[in-house]
C-alpha cells in the first residue's frame, strides 16, 4: 500500500510527463506530424508553439544566405518547392533559423530544434508556402 508522500510523488511525476513529451527530449519524426488523412496529427496540435526538436535532413537551400531551409525525412539533392498549401507534402518541415544557414550535406542527418508553427504561411522573400514549420531554429548534426 503506498502511503501519502508516495502517492504524491507518483501523481507529480504523472502530471509531468506530458511537458517532458513537449520540450522534445527525444527527437520526433516529420512524419509524426500527420495522420493518414494528412491532417494535422494530436502530437503535432499539441507541440504547436512549443519548442520541439526533429531529426532529418536539409534540403539545397532555395538561395544563398538565407535563413530559411526545407528539412525532409529523406535525403533529397533538390528542393521540393511547393506552390500552394493544398499540395503541401507531408514530408517535409519548413525550417526558419536564427541565423544565416551554414548549407549541410543533403545526406548527412541533422537535428533541429525550433518553435512549431502550424497554419499556411506565405514566405515573402521566397513565396515558398509552408503548412507547418518550426521557427527561431537551431540545427546540428
């Protein structure tokens, strides 16, 4: 039988777990975002505006010192540009940094970290229109 303090202590540990989940301990997969119907997944409403980290790999950027990039759950060696919000693919995360972006390797794993965003948005330097995306990034290898 647990006694006061112990039930306590359970509870408070209980309680925490979602926010453990939410600050994004463990890197989430871009694909973790959606459902099968493409529809925002209840991970992906749930982190929005917190700062979560996901693992995959930069795209070319779309020009020269930018601070924008396309993350994909696979390597691509182009970027995959989209027009408008309805052929927006699930497999890709719109990613805007702090700083100018140092061009990773197309196929080299990176991690990043940033605010999630969901909602179109029109980029107005690029157009690049973007469903979901992470904002105030860092990335790393």
């Amino acid at each position: 039988m647990m006694n006061r303090r112990q039930t306590l202590a359970l509870a408070t540990g209980l309680l925490a777990a979602p926010s453990v989940l939410r600050a994004g301990t463990a890197p989430i997969r871009i694909r973790d975002l959606y459902n099968k119907d493409r529809t925002m997944s209840d991970l992906a409403l749930s982190l929005v505006d917190t700062r979560t980290t996901f693992e995959g790999f930069m795209a070319p950027p779309l020009k020269a010192d930018s601070r924008f990039f396309v993350m994909t759950k696979m390597p691509m060696s182009v970027c995959p540009f989209c027009e408008t919000s309805a052929e927006w693919p699930d497999n890709i995360l719109a990613v805007y940094t702090k700083r100018i972006v140092d061009v990773v390797p197309f196929n080299v794993g990176i991690e990043t970290r940033g605010v999630l965003e969901i909602g179109e948005y029109r980029d107005p330097d690029t157009g690049f229109v973007s469903m979901v995306r992470l904002a105030d990034a860092t990335y790393g290898r």
